[in-house]
C-alpha cells in the first residue's frame, strides 16, 4: 500500500495549514521524520494556545494570525488540515507554482501499512466506523481505528503493519484533497444536504464524498445505501464488487432485512447473520448503520457468529442518540453530533413524540422546513439557542411551540421547568457548535454537565 517511505521526508520543507487535531499530529510526524516543519493558521496565537506549546517545545516554527505568501512558497510539500478549505487563495497560488498540496488523509495513506477500509456518508458514519472496528477486534484481526472519529489518521501510520485492517471516518472535507487514497473496502451511507457553507451546491458536496471509491480497483469493494436515491446514483463510480444494504428491499448482494433476520447475501449464498432484537441501538438510522457494518465486516472474512456477538454489545457511541439521565420522569438525550438537518430527523424519528428539542448553533446553509412535519407530530416546544435561532425560528414558525432560550443552559433548565414525567428533552441541534462550543463534543459534555445538575423535585415525580 505505501508510495512513500520516510526517508523521502528528510530535509524536505513541508508546510502545514490549520493547527487542528489533525495539523498537530501531522507536524508532529514530519518533524520526527527528518522534514523541516513550519505551521501556518489564521487564528491568533491567543486562539491557539492549547496547541502552540507541545509545537514550540519540538522546536517546530509556527506562523499565526495569518498566512504569509512568502510561507506558502518556499516550500517542498504543504500538507492541509480538513478545516481549511481546498480553494484558499493562497493553496491555489501554491499549486500553480507547482507545489504539491495535499491532506493529512493522503499523508498518512502513504504510510500506513495493511487494508484500509473507509466509512463517509452525512450521518452514522461514527457510529458504522466504530462498529465495524468493534467487529473486526473482536474477531481476532489487529484493528485501528481513526479518521475524522477524534484519532488523526497520520497517528496511526507509525501503529500499522502488513496485517493491520485500518478502520477510517472520513468527511467530505478530507476526501477532497486526496490524490492516491485507495480504500479496500468503502461504503457511503447517505448523502442529504449538509456543509453546504463550504461546498456551495449539493452536487459538489456529493461529488467530494463519491472521490472515496475514485482510486478503487477491480479487487476492491464499494459499499451503498440501496434506499438512498443519491447512493444509487453512484454505483456507476464503484469499480469492484459492489455490496448494497438496505432495511426496505431484498438485495442480491449485501445485507438487508427479512422478518426479524439480518441476511447477507454474498456469491450466491445467503446467510442469518443476526436478529433485530440483537441491536441495543435506538432507530432505524442505527438500523441501517448496523447493515452497513454487517456488509463490510462480512466480506471482510468475518463470520455470523463474530458479528452477532459484537452487535450484541455495542451501545450508543458519545454524543449520538446517547441516554444521559432521567430526572423527575424527564429523560435526557444527547444528540450533539446531529449538526445537520438530516441527522435531526433521524433523531425525532426515534422518539414517538411529547419531546422537547434543543436547536441551534452555527449555521450551514441549511434547509430547516425539512423538520416541521415531525415537529408538527412529536415536538411539544422547541428551545432555540445561537447564532442560527433567527433563521432557524423564520423557517419553523407554526410548527412548534418556539422558546427563545438562547444558551444552552437555559435551554436545558427552560426543557426541566416545563416538561412532564414521560417527557423527553433531546438535544439535536442540526447546526454545527462553533458559535458557542469548541466542538460537537464541548457542546455534548457540557448538555451532560448541565443535566446532572438538575436537583429532582423532591415530591415526587410531575404528572
């Protein structure tokens, strides 16, 4: 699988854009490697503060508060984090004075030894990484397990051997600057309008996802959701074995299902895999993810009783659809990482109604209508905080109750003070966090802060 070695990397200047997760640990391997590392980001020095030192300590030079033309010049190699948009003027000016640029996805793809097997789609792609890597470990394979997940990609180069089965979350935002990453396997689970901020249009969000199959050969497979349409538009972009799932319809190759079986049907042969009941997940969305896992794990040599016995005991990965607590009859759920429309639905369509749902945050160029039919049918009120609450309250008036809570403290405390035993407040804000939070997952641990805070009301449960 390696192009590169690392001897390749001695004395070579390499740039690194964007002091993220990925920007750190990207540094952080070149420089091991013999490169001479500079780093380059917008952000202030104050900004980046968490970030700087461990940099500095390495004897790494760092440039912040902007990004110098001269920096991006006299350069080898720039590397660029996924926050960074691809079309940055200064990346294009690189490129045209003929300066690779590439992202911390193909970096480490260069490296990392053993199969790769990629997960991308709008929503449950955590979730689907995480079990598929669950799977695997658990049948006896030497398992990674990163990505756009939390652990960078380039951190696992230096764990992986031969015989290493690379499990990967990747995000549109890494797929558009690969140039040779080629998954053994690799499945997008659905594609609905999301980051459409940086993209622009739909069709080039959809295009960024559909590169994961770009370098595949004829020995490689392709993973889609046979009930999403824009996933059947591209089996045309799969060039090896092509493997659907589907919770709705029969498939000749993959997994769907029947009565209470997950079946997979592969060469001709059909197998039980594992009962629905099997599945300790909340919804259909976490149906299909547990499809998806069952497809790509299954051809990937593991056998029924593997899979069963993984999906038996996984529970809810952080922040996706996680139950907190249940406080005076009022439980709590932690859906942080619904930052789009799309993963917010499928949150609402877990729940058969009197929800209180928390909204808001950094918006993305979404469509908020999209929600009213289930506000209309399960939602009590909604509790709008951020940047995003006015267009999000101009596009959902009627449909719900609206509170205009503004922070997420007084959202939660507003969702408790007015909810009855039964209830359930629901944290799915379809908006990224970055008005208010660090992360999705800032934004989760502290719903999670604030609803162990909640003092019970001490007669009793309200009616």
């Amino acid at each position: 699988m390696s192009q590169w070695n690392f001897m390749e990397l001695k004395n070579k200047r390499v740039l690194v854009v964007g002091l993220g997760r990925s920007g750190v640990a990207s540094a952080i391997f070149l420089q091991e490697h013999g490169a001479k590392v500079i780093v380059s980001d917008s952000k202030s020095e104050a900004q980046l503060q968490s970030e700087v030192p461990a940099l500095l300590d390495r004897g790494i030079s760092i440039e912040t508060g902007q990004h110098g033309q001269r920096t991006f010049r006299d350069q080898d190699l720039i590397v660029v984090s996924p926050g960074v948009p691809s079309d940055q003027p200064q990346l294009q000016h690189a490129r045209s004075l003929g300066i690779p640029v590439i992202g911390e996805v193909e970096l480490a793809f260069r490296f990392l030894q053993g199969k790769v097997l990629a997960i991308t789609g709008s929503n449950g792609k955590t979730t689907t990484t995480t079990l598929v890597g669950e799977i695997l470990a658990k049948s006896g394979r030497k398992t990674l397990v990163g990505g756009n997940i939390g652990t960078p990609v380039i951190s696992l180069a230096g764990q992986s051997t031969p015989d290493s089965l690379v499990v990967l979350e990747i995000s549109s935002f890494q797929l558009e600057s690969i140039e040779k990453f080629c998954p053994w396997i690799a499945a997008i689970l659905n594609i609905t309008p999301d980051h459409l901020d940086r993209h622009h249009t739909f069709q080039a969000y959809v295009d960024a996802k559909a590169r994961i199959f770009e370098n595949q050969q004829a020995a490689d497979f392709g993973v889609l959701n046979a009930d999403d349409p824009t996933c059947v538009s591209l089996k045309n972009k799969v060039h090896g074995p092509l493997l659907w799932f589907s919770r709705k319809q029969t498939v000749e190759s993959g997994a769907y299902v029947k009565g209470d079986q997950i079946i997979f049907h592969h060469n001709g042969q059909a197998q039980s895999v594992l009962n629905r009941n099997d599945i300790q997940l909340k919804g259909e969305h976490n149906l299909e993810n547990v499809l998806a896992a069952v497809a790509m794990t299954m051809v990937a040599g593991c056998t029924p009783q593997q899979v069963r016995q993984a999906v038996m005991e996984f529970r809810a990965v952080e922040h996706r659809l996680e139950l907190i607590a249940t406080v005076n009859g009022i439980t709590f759920y932690n859906d942080s990482k619904a930052t789009n429309v799309d993963a917010t639905v499928k949150a609402l369509e877990s729940f058969p109604g009197n929800i209180h749902l928390i909204l808001g945050g950094k918006d993305k160029g979404s469509d908020y209508t999209v929600l009213n039919p289930l506000l209309r049918e399960r939602v009590k009120r909604a509790y709008l905080i951020g940047a995003a609450a006015d267009k999000i309250a101009s596009q959902i008036q009627g449909a719900a109750e609206l509170v205009r809570s503004g922070t997420l403290d007084r959202a939660v405390r507003q969702a408790f003070d007015a909810g009855n035993s039964g209830d359930v407040v629901l944290l799915a804000p379809a908006c990224a966090s970055f008005d208010q939070f660090q992360s999705y997952e800032h934004r989760g641990r502290v719903f999670k802060e604030l609803v162990h805070s909640l003092t019970p009301v001490t007669t009793g449960d309200r009616s």
